[in-house]
C-alpha cells in the first residue's frame, strides 16, 4: 500500500477532508447524488493549489424547478467557476483549490430519474437560479 493514498468511505454529503489533497476522482459517483454542484463546490476548496479534480459529469442530469435542462446557463456558470468540461466524455476537471461560488440553490433530487447515459439508474438534481 502506498503510504500517502488513502481508501475513505463515507457520506459526500457531510464528509470533509483532515487535508487538502493533489488528486480527486469521481467515477461514475456524481451519477447517484442529490446534489451534484454543492458537491462539486465542495470538492474544489478541499484540493492543493496543484490539484486535480476528475469526476465524470452528465450535465443533463441537472434540471431547474420545472424539470428543464439547466443547459447552456449552467455551463457558462461552472466555466466561470474554473471548471472545465469535456462533453465527448462526459467529464468535468478542475485545476487547483479554490472557493467555487455557482448561481443555483438545490430544490432536491429525482431517484427515480431512470437511466442515464452509462445504462444505470441515475438521479436527476433540482436546481433554482441564484444570483447571489
């Protein structure tokens, strides 16, 4: 085992880290949680300022109130935010700590969304626009 990789299992939705870390991965994870862009701002202050953050990320999954795709306006906005997005792969990266502020206030998730892209269940998040 190497001596600075660690196995954690625990809840996203309250889990923090005890230190910064050079490399974050979310494969096929963000697929199954509520909200997925409370924890992607999350996750962007818990890295080094060198590191990595790769999760897979189907940006249909995220909706507003009334069901739409929060599209275009939530792609600008995670751009602003820093991140990046490879929409072939279905990949979003971010580069380098930083407190990710994004427009949206989480409503609530959908378990029952049906599947996604990969064939599994999935879980679509509700989102209002938040100017801040």
């Amino acid at each position: 085992m190497l001596p600075n990789v660690r196995f954690v299992v625990a809840s996203v939705t309250a889990w923090e880290p005890d230190a910064p870390a050079d490399l974050i991965t979310c494969v096929h994870g963000l697929h199954y949680v509520g909200d997925k862009l409370g924890l992607l701002a999350r996750a962007a202050s818990w890295l080094t300022e060198g590191g990595l953050l790769v999760a897979d990320f189907d940006p249909r999954s995220v909706r507003l109130a009334d069901g739409s795709p929060a599209g275009r306006p939530l792609a600008a906005a995670l751009r602003r935010a820093g991140f990046g997005h490879d929409a072939r792969r279905r990949r979003i990266t971010l580069r380098g700590r930083r407190e990710a502020t994004l427009p949206y206030r989480y409503l609530g998730a959908d378990d029952r969304a049906g599947p996604n892209y990969t064939g599994q269940p999935a879980v679509d998040s509700y989102y209002a626009p938040d100017p801040q």
